[in-house]
C-alpha cells in the first residue's frame, strides 16, 4: 500500500540530492550514536554550550518535515510510527539542506547514521566524513526505564514501538559503529552514569580537538 507515492517522493529526493551534490563550504561533523534513551540528546546540547557546536537531530528533523505537510511527511510518519527506517535519501537531504543554512562549521549529527546504507548515503552525497563518532553505550534495560520515565508526549515512546526501536538498533546501527570502530574513529562513552559524570567523559573526547570552549 502507498507503494508508488513512496516510490516517487523517494525519486524526488534522488533527485534533489544529486543535483546538489556536496556541502558548498568546509564544516567539521561528529556523529553522535547510542540506543534510544541512552541520553544523546542532553549530552549534545551540553557539547554545543560549551564547545560551540550546531546540534542537529536526524529524528528531529525528520518529525519537522513530517508535520510540515510536504509530500514526504506521511510517508515518513508511517515509517517512523512502524519502528523502520527511513530512506536515506531523504534523512541525508534533510541533514545537508540544515548545515547549508546554518552560519556555523561544526555540526553534532544525532543519531545518524543508522544503517551501513545511511551512512554509505551521507559520505557519496555530502562528501563528508566524520572527525569521529561519539557512542552513548547503555545498557537496554536503562534505556527502557529512560524512555518510560520521560514525559514528551512523543507517538514512538509506547511500549511496541520501543521494542521495534531498540530491534532497529541492535541490527542496523551497531554494525555501523562497528564499522567506525575498525577504523579507529569511535569514541566510546559510559552512558549509564548520571549526566554530570557522562559529560565529563565526553569533555575530555573533544579536548583534544582544541575546541574553544565557552565561558
């Protein structure tokens, strides 16, 4: 069902994408991944206060352009409401068309890439790669009790969902950390500690990067 208007806003999003095929200028990205609930949204909006950094939300996003009535919307609706994927294509110009507008250089991309074909996406598209990737590893049974305790009102925070989510990660997102991992580029953060503890780790990943850090 919905098969051929899935097919065609995909083309459409083929096409955008290929015509404009690269970023127009020289930013710096970190890939931020981790289980839903593992706490990235909290620690990247620590990472840009104090390093300066433009937070962006692959879901985030992803919920706007869903909400914003285009063509695509209910088509990625759907595919976020049944726990799936969506294309890369469109997650991947929705990323580029963000860091285009912005007047800043240095980009936290939250959970992105999901899959090896999100990935493989973003690196042939945008031409970019990361400087690294920042992984919140946590346990399934913490981020459980995160994602039933927080009160966002969210559709995918039922338990159904839940489960389809951390099925995605478990089969599609680790392998890509995997990937990163093989090539030396993962930094690896203990996420069940509290939040203060966690940043702490993670100032100590970008430091060497001689960020400037605000006041």
């Amino acid at each position: 069902m919905g098969s051929v208007v899935d097919a065609a806003n995909k083309l459409i999003w083929v096409q955008e994408a290929t015509e404009s095929s690269h970023i127009n200028k020289k930013v710096k990205v970190v890939f931020v991944l981790g289980g839903p609930g593992s706490g990235k949204g909290t620690q990247c909006a620590n990472i840009v206060k104090h390093f300066g950094y433009t937070h962006l939300s692959a879901g985030d996003l992803l919920r706007a352009e869903q909400n914003s009535g285009s063509e695509n919307g209910a088509m990625i609706k759907n595919v976020i409401k049944e726990g799936r994927i969506v294309p890369s294509e469109v997650t991947v110009k929705l990323l580029q068309r963000a860091m285009e507008q912005s007047a800043n250089d240095k980009f936290l991309i939250d959970g992105f890439p999901r899959n090896q074909e999100n990935r493989e996406a973003f690196e042939s598209v945008i031409r970019i790669e990361p400087e690294f990737v920042l992984f919140f590893d946590c346990s399934e049974e913490e981020m459980q009790k995160r994602i039933l305790n927080r009160n966002q009102g969210r559709e995918d925070d039922n338990m159904e969902t839940i489960r389809k989510r951390f099925r995605t990660y478990i089969e599609s997102s680790l392998p890509v950390i995997e990937y990163y991992n093989s090539k030396g580029k993962v930094r690896k953060i203990d996420a069940t500690k509290p939040v203060e503890e966690v940043f702490e780790a993670v100032k100590d990943v970008f430091a060497p990067l001689n960020d400037k850090v605000a006041s």
